[in-house]
C-alpha cells in the first residue's frame, strides 16, 4: 500500500504527483552506491535495473519484449526506423496529440499526415485513414490519447490490406487495454512514455514493446549505437545512436510500477463515477471510452462543453476560472496543424513535404473539422485527479454546474 501526500491548492486538497514512499528512496540509494550507473550489455560493468525492468513491465503489458529508451520521442523514432521508415515515407498520425507523435516521424526524414478524430472518443477516427493512404504511405501512428484507444481492430485490417506498419503511441496508455489485448501489442510495435506528469514515471524516460524476435533485435541495436545485445561493445552492426534510458530511472521505475496496478484500478473506478456524474450536467461531455475498452491508462481527463449553457464562457475563461476555485484545469493539445512548425513546409532540408494535407493554406481548420470544433470548446483534468476521493470530485462537479 503506498500513502498519497497531498498539496494546498485554494483551500483544495487533491493528491500530488509524483508520488513516492521509502522503496524508491532504497532503491535509487542502492543504485548510487552500485556504482553501476549505465546499462550496456549485460555483465559489461553494467547495472541490473534495466534488464530487470524489462522483463517486468513487459509481463505487465503482456508482451514478449521490451526495451527500455531515454525517452517516448526517441521510442517512436527507435520503432519507426526499425520499421524501414525514411527519407519520404508518409506516415499518418492523429491531428489531436502531443507534437512528439509527429516530430518523431519528422527526425526519420518521413512526412506525418494529420487525421481528423472521433468526436466522441476523441481518438484518431479509423473511418478517415483510407482516405489518406496514397501510394508513398509506409505506416499509422495511432495515438491513445489520455490511454483511450483507438479501434486498433479496424485500423489493422486496414494496415494489413495496404501492407503497413503500426506503431502504436502508447504515452498516454499504460495498461489500457481493448477487446482484452493490452495497448501496445495490437501494432508491430508500442510505445511508451514515463515522463514526469505520466502515469508511470521516473521523470523522463520509455519504451518499446514488441512480439517479434528479429524486430526486438533491430530496435536494441539502433537504441544501443548499432551494437547488437550480448556483443563485443565496439562492433557495431548498423548506423545507430545512443537512446539508452540509464540505470537510476530504470531503479525508479521497478518501484513505482509495483505500485502503479492500485493506482490504475483506481483511476478507472474514480473516472467510471466521475464521468457518470459529469454528463449529468447539461451541456458537458466527457470523453468516451472506445467501445470494447476495459481499462484506460487514463493520463488525462478530456471534457467538451458547449459555451451557450455556460454564458458564453470561451475556453481559456472556462478553465481559468476552475482553477481561481482550486481545481488544477488545463488547456488540451492544439491539433497539430495549427502550430507554426506544421505551418512551414521546409522543415528538413531535401524532404518533400508538397504532397503533405498541412502546411500554408492546407493547414486551414476548416480540413479537420472535428479535431477544430473540439479543441474550441474542450479542457482536461491531470490524471492525479482520479486519485482523489469521491467527494472531492463530487466538488469538482458541483462547481462546474456553478458556472452555468
């Protein structure tokens, strides 16, 4: 059982994050004192934590490998070039995510294509990926946003009738799981993130996840400068890079993925009540969970209101004025296509982004109508808040209906 401390906030007590207890402390104290502080193959002077952490978060997520990175931008990159994805390469990527889905495929020298979302789910919508495959279209980054999933059943079919790649961006999706397969193993690859505000966190950090034995191996080698596990340390097989994540956040996470299963099961009973109770509300709409879901990794908690039952309240009102009551609201993440790096059309040098649906006037909101209307009038909870008690989200909800 681990013990949530808990900060001031306008006279409201909601839980912190991170939080951590005497185990981390022990364990982080242990790895200093190891002296092992890298993890390069195993018995070359290398620390434990990472190996360990491994094997554990892969039988977490119920798949066959896992190999652990400095970060969840640098996963997505690591899995796209193993996938053979580069220079021209399109990859379709949900319009409604964290730059780093896109800037990812970016780094390989391929070109993300924005999709428009479900309205409902707020997830990539699996009905308008077709019409965005053309013949230089090698994969999908699907995007679980606040670890709600997309239909990855639709979505394959369509990725296996085009003969394309899947890399699942799992940031947000930790122990999400749909029609009972964990976020991460319905694509050729998984990705994770364990920065700081995530459900799982050591600060910075992440992961891949696979199922395939040659493709596990490919991905190790290009995280790992080309070296292959088990090698000599100075042959290098292939043009790789170092995206090793280091022994202390690989410690820090053992810990804390020991207490993550009670804190998941939590946030799915706490957003189970709070979203019955919050769509009672005229005029709100809480993010719907995909049908076939079972669990969502639930790292944010989107809500949609209509500004004419709350007195016209824009967005940046909306939110401003639950956190002047001491409710921690934020903003969510601006489509894609509406930030000035997706505006320009030269972002790498010798990269043709001409056939790209952004950029000058294609980057127009009235190309994805959905992902525009929902973003105008949509606000998110941090994750900590389904850690709360049931009154003190009963309190968030008669706020909100104080606004009206």
């Amino acid at each position: 059982m681990y013990t949530l401390s808990f900060k001031q906030d306008n006279g409201k007590n909601f839980p912190e994050w991170p939080v951590f207890d005497k185990e981390d402390i022990e364990i982080l104290s242990e790895t200093l004192k190891s002296g092992r502080w890298w993890a390069g193959s195993p018995g070359q002077h290398s620390g434990e934590n990472i190996w360990k952490f491994q094997e554990e978060f892969a039988s977490y997520q119920e798949s066959k490998y896992c190999i652990a990175v400095a970060n969840g931008t640098v996963a997505i990159e690591a899995a796209l070039l193993a996938l053979g994805i580069g220079m021209g390469d399109e990859v379709i990527v949900s319009d409604y995510t964290f730059v780093a889905s896109a800037s990812a495929v970016v780094a390989t020298n391929a070109v993300p294509i924005f999709c428009d979302i479900n309205p409902d789910t707020l997830v990539m919508d699996v009905d308008k990926v077709e019409d965005l495959i053309t013949d230089r279209t090698e994969a999908i980054v699907p995007v679980h946003l606040g670890g709600n999933p997309v239909e990855m059943d639709k979505l394959m079919d369509i990725a296996e009738r085009y003969d394309l790649s899947v890399v699942e961006d799992c940031a947000h999706a930790h122990g999400t799981r749909f029609k009972k397969i964990r976020a991460g193993n319905w694509g050729d690859v998984g990705t994770f993130s364990f920065q700081a505000s995530k459900v799982l966190t050591s600060g910075e950090g992440g992961a891949i996840i696979c199922n395939d034995d040659d493709l596990a191996d490919e991905i190790y080698t290009i995280i790992d400068c080309g070296r292959k596990k088990n090698h000599y340390s100075y042959a290098h097989y292939v043009y790789g890079t170092n995206y090793r994540m280091s022994e202390f956040l690989a410690a820090l996470l053992r810990t804390q993925l020991e207490k993550f299963p009670e804190q998941h099961k939590l946030r799915n009973e706490n957003a189970e009540y709070f979203t019955e109770h919050l769509n009672q509300i005229d005029g709100i709409k809480a993010m719907k969970p995909t049908p076939g879901t079972s669990e969502l990794g639930w790292y944010v908690y989107p809500i949609v209101y209509e500004p004419e039952k709350f007195n016209q309240l824009n967005k940046s009102e909306f939110y401003k004025k639950l956190n002047r009551n001491g409710i921690p609201t934020d903003d969510c993440y601006p489509p894609l296509h509406t930030l000035q790096c997706f505006k320009d059309v030269n972002l790498r040098k010798g990269i043709d982004y001409s056939k790209a649906n952004w950029g000058g006037g294609k980057s127009d909101d009235k190309n994805f109508p959905v992902v525009f209307d929902v973003y105008s009038r949509s606000v998110e909870f941090p994750q900590y808040i389904l850690l709360s008690t049931r009154d003190q989200l009963d309190e968030i909800v008669t706020l909100i209906k104080s606004l009206q």
